[in-house]
C-alpha cells in the first residue's frame, strides 16, 4: 500500500510551494499526497498557522515540519 500523507499549507505560501516541490519526486514513486489548505479548516489554521508547510502522515498523524528534503520525507515515510 502506497504511503499516504497531507500537505498542509495555503494558497499564495512561497514555502508551501517550495515543499510540493520537494514531494514531486516522490509522487511519482507512489506517495500519495492531499493538499490541505488550512485557511478552510480553523482547527487546521488555529493549529499550524505559524508553522506551514507541514507535512502529515494520514495513518498515524505524525508531522515532519518544513524545511524538509527529500531524503527527510523518505525517513519520515519508514
């Protein structure tokens, strides 16, 4: 089963961009990724306003904060 993650983050987020960039490769190799904007989730914006982009694994919800690089991702994934 493919690794399934969230990016959260928002529209108009240079970092945020940045980070989908990051993941690109990976996507391509089976990553599943939903990108989550947290400008229409308050929970989402109360919690992670301060810290985007962020990346979430869906199955146990553990975070990685940017900045990360690919080889990051790949540990985080394990």
């Amino acid at each position: 089963m493919p690794a399934e993650c969230q990016l959260l983050g928002t529209l108009g987020c240079h970092l945020c961009e940045q980070a989908e960039e990051v993941l690109m490769p990976l996507v391509d190799h089976g990553l599943l990724v939903e990108l989550v904007d947290i400008a229409e989730h308050p929970s989402l914006f109360d919690a992670y306003s301060l810290s985007i982009p962020v990346l979430r694994r869906v199955d146990t919800g553990a975070i990685l904060n940017w900045p990360f690089d690919t080889g990051q991702v790949v540990a985080f994934l394990r």
